[in-house]
C-alpha cells in the first residue's frame, strides 16, 4: 500500500512537472473570440497573413521635416552599426536607391497585363515602327506638364507601359509607408537579426532596440514610438506574465491579511497558504497538460481560483474552531457545504465552455479545474492538518468583537438595505449601464504599441471607416478568380463614392504571362537593334536600361513555370502588402473605403473565401451576437441552479429566498455599474455567470446555517457571517486583483466581480437573516 | 512640373519691379508689387534638359493668367496639352486624345506653396523657403539664383533672368534633384491688359474624364 502511494506521489509530481514545463502564452487576441466570427475569422487571418512578427516600426516625430529626415538617417545609421540586433533597416523607398531594381517589377507587371495591349506595345518596337514611336516620346517629353509621364517616357520610351492598365489607381490607394505629407513624421522598419523563437525572444529584442533608439534620443529632441506586431507581442505576453505574477501574490498576500485578522494565528495561516501554493500549482499543472496555450483571458485564473478555494479552508477551520472534533467530524460537518460550493461554482466556470468566446472557456476551465482541486486538497489535506495539530484562534479582537455584536449587525442590516435601496434606485434613475461596443475589452489597457500604431495612422494614413478586403484561395489562379468576380460587387456594395483598391492588377495571372511571355520573346533576341535605335532618336543608355533588364528577365522568366513572381527586395517590399502564402493556401489583400452608409453592407458581403474586415465591424458582429449568446447562457445556469437547489434543500421557501437574495445582488450590481460609470462588454458580461455560480455559495451557506439553528437565528448569522465574510473577502480580493490586468477585458471581468461579490456578501450577511426570521416569523405566527 | 509653370507666371509678372534696382531691393519692390498683377499672357518655349536624352527637347507654347487664381497653359500648335485652373479646380487637357484629367490641386500645393499665388507675400515668406544664392545684374538682364530650404525635395534650384528695363522676365530655369532641367524663355509678355472671353474654358464635351483624385 504504501508503495503505491508513493508511486502515485511521484507521477503526481512528474506529471505536475511535466504539465509546468507545457506552460506557454498565446498573445493574439483573436484566440479570445468565437472562431465562428466572419470579421474575427478575417482579421485573425489578416494578422496571420500580413502582419510581420519579425518586423519593428520606429516612428519619429519631429518638429519640422528636415529635423525628422536628419533623425531618421541618424537613427538608422546608429540600428545599421548594430548587425547582430537589427539585419535591415528600411526607411525610405529601396528603389530610391536602388533604382535599377525597379526593373524587375515593370517587367513583371507588363507580364500581367491585357494581351492586346501588350501586342500593341511590342508593336511599336517593331523595325519598321520603332523610329516613329521614339520620336513621338520626344516630342511629348517636350511638351508633357506630367512629372509621372516624363518619369515614364525618359525610362520607357518605347511606352510599354501605357500596357498597365489600372495600375495608377492601386498604387494611389496605397497608404504611405515611410514619411508623412508634411515631413514632419518618419517610419522605420527593422527587421530582427536574432531569431524570435519565442516570445521570451521577442520581449528581449524589442527592449534591446528601444534601448538604443532611447539611448541615441537621449536629449529627446524628437518623439519616439515602437509599434509593429513584435512590440505588441512583447508588450501583451510580459502583462500576461506579470498579471498572472501579480495576481496571485497580491491575492494570496491580501488573503493572508484577512486571515490574520479574523484569527491572528500564524500556523494555521502558513498551512492555508501552503495549500493554496499547492493548488495554484497543482492548477497550472492541470493547465499545461490538458489545455493550449493561455491566452490573456486565462492568465487571470489563478488569482480567482486561490480567491474561491480559500473558502473551503476558511470553512473547515472556523468549523473546527466553532465544534472542535475529530477529521471525520470536520468532514462530516463540512462535507455538503463543500460539496456544493464546488459543484455550483465549477459548474459556473465549466459552463463559460458554452460560450462562443474561447478566451472566456478557457478562464472558465481553469478556475473550475482549480475549484475543484481546492475543494479536494482542502478537504484531504486541510482538514487532518487543521483537527490534528489543533491550533486554536486568539481571543478575537475588541475590533472585531464589536465588529460582530448585535447593534454592529442591526446597524449593519439598516446600512445595506439603505445601500440596496439607492442602488435599485439609481438604476431605475440611470436606465442600467450601458454596453460598450467597441473592440477596447480585447486590448491591454495601457499600450505604449498601441499607441505609436494609432499616431501612424492618423499621420501617415486616413483609416477611418476603412475595410480590409481578404481573398483567400487554394492557388493563385483560385485568388485571381475570386478577385475578379468580387471587383465589380465590391464597387457596387460600397456606393458610387468608395475607393476600391484591388490587388487584381499586380496579381500573378498565369494565361497572361503565357501569352505575354510569347509577344515579348522576340523583342529579348532583338536588344541590339533596339539599342541602335535609342541611339539613333537621341535617347542615352539610360533611357535603354529598362529595356534591356525587362527583356533579360523576360528570357528568364521563359524558362518558368506560370505564375511567375518577381523576386528582389524591391519587389518583396511592394507585394507582401498586397500577398501572401501561408500552409493555408494564398492570400491577396486590398483596402476599401465605402461611402459612408455601406460600410455595414460591405460587412456582410459574402462570398467564399472573401472577407471584407475591420475592427469597427468585428465590434458590431460581437454586439450582434454575445450578448444574445449570454442570456441563454444565464438562463440555463439559473435553471440549473435552481434545480441543484431544490434537489438539495427540497424546500420551496428556502430556495425561493436565495433566488431572492440573488435578485436583490444582481440588481444592486446593475444600480452600482450604472451610478460608477462601468460599462458592459463582452468579457465581463461573463461576471453574471460567474456571480452565480460563485455568488450563490453565500446563501447557500447561510441558509444551511439557519436551517441548522432554528433556535438561534443570530448566531448562526455570527458564525456563517465570519465565514461569508472571508470567503467573500478572498474571492473579491481575488478578482480585485485581476482589476488592474494588462487586458482590459479581464480588468473589467475582475472589477465587476468584485463588486458584485462584495454587494453578494453584505446582502447575504445583514438581509438575509433578517429575510428569514421575517418569513419564518410569519410563517410561524400564522 | 505644374508648378514651375506657376512660378513663372508668378515671377513673370512681378519682375518689372525689379528693373534698374542691383541689389537684394528689387525682390522687396517685386514682392511688393505682385498684388497689382491682374492678368498676363505671354509666350514661351521650354527646354527639358535630362539624364536620358543626348540633348534636350524644345517646345513651344503660350500663357495666360488672370487674378485670382485663372491660368491657361497650353504647349504645341496646335495645343497638344493645355493646364487649365479655376480656382482649385485643375484640369489636364489632350485635345487629340480627347482626353481630360482632374488633377487634385493639394498635390502641387504640397511642396514649398508654389502653386500659390503671390508667389511670395513678403522677403520673409520667401526666404523662409528660398536661399538667395545669388543676385547680379549685366548690363540690361538680372539674374537672380535660388536654392530651396527644403533639401529633400525634388526642385534643387531656380535661376530666373529678367530685363531689368522693361521688367520682362527671360528666362526661369529649374533643377531638379535627378539633374534634370526644364528652362523656360518667355516673350511678348503683356501685363494687366483684358484677356478675351473664354480664356480659362475648353469644351470637353464628349471626352474621357479621368479624376486623378479618385
């Protein structure tokens, strides 16, 4: 027997190990949402897709434009001197120096133009059109008032590219990258020259370039900014890590203080601590083996779990404390209360399963897996330690004593009923809090990315009421299709006045590049004829060098198999805005800004493997369906509840008075949300749920005392109100600490928690006794 | 490019102030007298100097402005190009392809104000955003230099000559940052004198419009 003890003690711990070491964190906030989401499915994919985890954004602010060049060269001679930390710092178009370049793209984008212009254009490069064809592109360099058109014709005389129909709009839709139109703000890109392999990787790298940009900018005169995914990464997964830290010490340090208040007895005190050291491992453990990566939401787990299950140690110890006796007799005292403590509140957590968004099941599976831990380590562990080493409480203090008394508890009835009052009319007053649409639960309440990301695109690109247009398909010629067949609905949907700007145009389209492929052959075995004939019109071997790398590259590209991409940096630096591949296949993206009452329709377009995405419309999707999706939710929890209740109290009367008493809880929250200014949002509609699933602990708890003295009402309020008062203490401290999370969302999940537990607490320790004698009373006296 | 066609019409106009003053002055009395310019045609032939041509291409056109903001420009004979503006209303006319484009006015008057007009309002303005490199007069012409402040634009450089009797500009000269040039020579210059109705329009019915703003 006692081998297989501690056999089961060592896989205990080697399982435990082993579940710590599978611990990792998930920074994007798309694994928080329903998966079944059009704009989240969208704009998960688009992060995927286009946002580059290996690539930081400095942005400068200066004063004046020539300032904030000078600071840009500056800075990004300082990020080149530095190899090992940072591989390539783009800050200016690369084509500006390195124009030749450039070349591959116009060749490649004549590849992907209309036939019949292409033949028009080989056309007049034929011997017996080529002399006039360069002479009219003289006399228009002449004559032209068109920067872009002397541009053209100086580089492209022969005029191949008046071939490259619809090019002019994509590139004019496109939003600036480098500068701003006044000068005045720059973008660096940097790309990481370590490998980021994790976000621990990621959190090193993105402090070690601040330290240099802060270190090159120490007399502050501009204004820097890191944005980019890597910095958001870094950002989001230390908040994780340190909400999770901070948490559960705050909350095990506050709980630590409670107890020592109530009991000023340090061993009791370190053997519930202990135990809530074990069960918060013990939880993370279970974590690691069976659950993926913990996400913001879930990070928040361990402060309420230790605030929940410290309640089964509370009981037992005031239990003993009260009754004294042997572990059985503990148990045996304790056993239902634990029993449905745990079988209501884990069925609160686990039932967040049912919800839609992931971020909320995974809390919910953590803290129920928790709970019930704590219920098993209290009652298996505690409990011995508590009836065995016997350690008695000190005499109460007179604070506390008088905390008890009988006028502080009729003061204290008199003060919460005031409080419900008001609060019940303040919500009357106030109409309810208000539901806050908006994506801000998602995102960390203070974000230095977020922020420099925001003054990016107020400076160098209008987003309002942009959309992101997403194609997705198996190969490129799936994308092209869908391309094609979107364009002329998308314009349409969007209203007379939107600005579509489609990728179409520079997507790889492998019939054309076979047919263009063959009209162009014949001019790459013709340069030196064409070549004489620059000569001839006066044009230099400037003029011919696009040519000569076009038709090179054409011969090259003779040998490949459509779809052809181009491939220099130049090249890479324009398409991978506008495509990606991915193990799911490709990805072409386009921007559409709709007139302003279509952005909604837009929204809704439909069509397979097309979203058309943006974070205003994710809200609105959000607003459509979860708040539809909690009342179901609460409304099987309150059945469930209430059927567990009857089954366990099999009285109408009692049960009817802790329905009761959870009115009067909810209500209250309600009035106190709506007097603080606390809005509703996605993650802390969640707060109903857990409230009560956790929240009807307390008259549960308190019921079971009344019933178990009827003779004596108030010191059943005394000796449950202790009890009630702790474990309401702990929970609230629980969630209090997640208040100040990194997510907002969790932040507001913790506030309103607390609040509601709090306000659950009071009602149940001064009303409810009250409550009862009244009905009891009365039933009584009739 | 619009803009330089601004400039000189702007300069144009303003340099008889200039005459018979040698020294930095004669920017003062030219800024000062720009205001009493109320219209102005003129002819001219520009030379585009560039990196990718043995020599540079002339041509040849005419002018006309007329205050506050009306400007005719049109290159060839007959007209191949014509810029029209009202106001803030840009237009790019190719008669023979009957084609018209809406420029967006912001584009031009993104850098360094040239499309407005005065072209400066006082020495400050234009030494806020011009460095006078040089300023000399021989015997008739005064030709005056100017380096922009801005050094990341493209202009890199303006050489204007005027004749300081007649005030008449001859020549105005931009470089640009690639070594391109474009150098226009400008004649029968009139000043303030009735422009005929219908100056600042052209049918364009029945031709392809091409907002560039959208």
């Amino acid at each position: 027997m006692r081998a297989v003890r501690i056999a089961a003690l060592v896989a205990l711990v080697g399982l435990t190990a082993l579940g710590l070491s599978r611990i990792s964190f998930d920074v994007d906030v798309f694994k928080m949402l329903p998966a079944n989401l059009r704009q989240a499915e969208g704009l998960s994919l688009f992060l995927k897709h286009f946002a580059r985890t290996d690539e930081l954004l400095v942005t400068i602010e200066a004063n004046d434009a020539e300032q904030a060049t000078r600071a840009a060269d500056e800075l990004a001679a300082v990020f080149a001197c530095r190899p090992e930390l940072v591989a390539r710092v783009t800050y200016r178009p690369r084509w500006e120096t390195q124009p030749e370049e450039l070349s591959e793209l116009a060749a490649y984008l004549l590849l992907n133009a209309p036939p019949e212009k292409v033949r028009a254009a080989a056309e007049r490069a034929l011997p017996e059109r080529v002399a006039q064809t360069l002479q009219e592109s003289l006399e228009q360099l002449a004559e032209t008032v068109s920067p872009v058109e002397v541009v053209q014709l100086s580089y492209d005389p022969l005029r191949f590219s008046e071939a490259l129909d619809g090019l002019e709009k994509t590139a004019r839709g496109a939003p600036g990258e480098f500068a701003s139109e006044d000068g005045r703000f720059r973008v660096l890109y940097l790309d990481a020259a370590p490998k980021l392999n994790d976000y621990r990787d990621t959190i090193r790298w993105v402090d070690e370039v601040r330290a240099v940009a802060e270190d090159w900018n120490q007399d502050q005169r501009v204004t820097l900014g890191i944005t980019g995914e890597p910095a958001f990464m870094a950002e989001i997964s230390r908040g994780m890590e340190a909400d999770m830290k901070s948490s559960g010490v705050v909350a095990l340090v506050i709980i630590a203080a409670i107890f020592w208040f109530c009991y000023r007895r340090f061993k009791p005190l370190a053997a519930l601590v202990l135990m809530l050291v074990l069960i918060f491992v013990l939880s993370l453990a279970a974590a690691g083996l069976f659950l993926s990566d913990l996400t913001v939401m879930g990070v928040g787990f361990a402060a309420i779990m230790i605030g929940l299950s410290v309640d089964y140690g509370y009981l037992l110890y005031q239990q003993w404390v009260e009754h004294g006796g042997s572990t059985k007799d503990l148990r045996n005292r304790c056993r239902p209360n634990i029993f449905w403590a745990a079988l209501t509140t884990a069925a609160a957590f686990f039932l967040l399963n049912a919800s839609s968004l992931p971020g909320l099941s995974q809390l919910g599976n953590l803290v129920g897996f928790g709970v019930v831990i704590g219920a098993f380590v209290m009652y298996f562990l505690f409990a011995p330690l508590v009836a065995r080493l016997k350690w008695r409480p000190a005499q109460p203090s007179a604070l506390a004593a008088a905390f008890w008394s009988s006028w502080a508890l009729q003061i204290g009835a008199w003060c919460t009923g005031a409080l419900v009052l008001v609060l019940i009319g303040g919500l009357i007053a106030a109409g309810g809090p208000t539901i806050d649409d908006s994506t801000k639960a998602l995102r960390p309440r203070h974000s230095p990315a977020n922020k420099a990301l925001d003054r990016l695109y107020a400076r160098l690109s209008d987003q309002t009421n942009l959309l992101s247009v997403l194609v997705t398909g198996r190969d490129e010629v799936q994308v092209l299709e869908r391309l094609r067949k979107i364009d002329g609905a998308l314009r349409e949907t969007g209203g007379p006045d939107s600005l579509y700007t489609s990728p179409e145009p520079i997507w790889p389209d492998a019939a054309r590049q076979s047919r263009n492929l063959e009209t162009v052959q014949p001019l790459a075995g013709d340069l030196a004829r064409l070549r004489e004939a620059f000569e001839t019109a006066g044009f230099s071997e400037d003029a011919f060098a696009l040519t000569r790398n076009a038709a090179a590259l054409w011969s090259k590209w003779l040998a490949e198999a459509p779809p052809i991409w181009p491939s220099n940096p130049s090249s890479e630096w324009l398409l991978r805005r506008v495509a990606s591949r991915g193990a799911d296949g490709w990805v072409a993206l386009g921007i559409l800004r709709p007139a302003p009452d279509r952005e909604e329709a837009l929204a809704a377009f439909r069509e397979e493997g097309v979203f058309v995405v943006s974070w205003k419309q994710l809200g609105a999707e959000l607003k459509r369906t979860v708040p539809r999706e909690f009342v179901w939710l609460v409304g099987i929890l309150v059945a469930v509840t209430l059927g567990l209740l009857f089954f366990g109290f099999r009285k109408v009367s009692d049960v009817g008075l802790m329905a009761g008493v959870m009115a009067l809880v909810f209500l209250s929250l309600a009035g106190a949300m709506a007097m603080l200014g606390m809005e509703w949002n996605f993650f802390n509609m969640a707060a109903i749920l857990l409230l009560l699933g956790t929240g009807v602990d307390y008259p549960l708890h308190m019921t079971l005392a009344l019933r178990g003295k009827l003779g004596d009402p108030r010191e059943a309020q005394i000796t449950m109100g202790r009890v009630i008062f702790l474990c309401a203490a702990s929970a609230a401290v629980g969630f209090g600490s997640i208040s100040w999370a990194s997510n907002y969302g969790l932040a507001s999940l913790g506030r309103t928690c607390a609040l509601g537990l709090a306000l659950d607490a009071l009602i149940v320790i001064y009303l409810q006794p009250v409550l009862w004698r009244f009905f009891h009373g009365r039933r009584t006296g009739a | 490019m619009f803009r330089s066609l601004l400039v000189s019409v702007c300069l144009g106009a303003a340099l008889p102030a200039l005459a018979a003053v040698p020294d930095t002055a004669v920017l003062d009395q030219w800024i000062a007298r720009q205001v009493a310019i109320r219209s102005l045609s003129a002819d001219f032939t520009q030379t585009r100097a560039l990196r990718v041509l043995r020599n540079p291409v002339a041509a040849k056109g005419k002018l006309w402005f007329q205050a506050p903001g009306d400007f005719r420009w049109e290159v060839g004979s007959p007209p191949k190009t014509i810029v029209l503006r009202k106001g803030d209303d840009i237009r790019v006319i190719e008669p023979a392809k009957q084609v018209v484009k809406i420029e967006a006015v912001e584009l031009g008057k993104r850098e360094a104000g040239l499309m407005e007009f005065p072209f400066v309002r006082s020495r400050a303005d234009l030494e806020k955003r011009f460095k006078i490199l040089d300023l000399r007069t021989e015997g008739v012409e005064c030709r005056v230099k100017l380096e922009p402040r801005d050094t990341q634009g493209f202009l890199t450089g303006i050489a204007l000559g005027f004749d300081t009797e007649t005030g008449h500009l001859r020549s105005l000269e931009m470089s640009f940052r690639d070594g391109s040039s474009l150098r226009n020579e400008f004649s029968n210059i009139q000043v303030n004198e009735k422009l005929p109705a219908g100056t600042f329009a052209f049918d364009t019915a029945g031709f392809r419009v091409i907002d560039a703003g959208r």
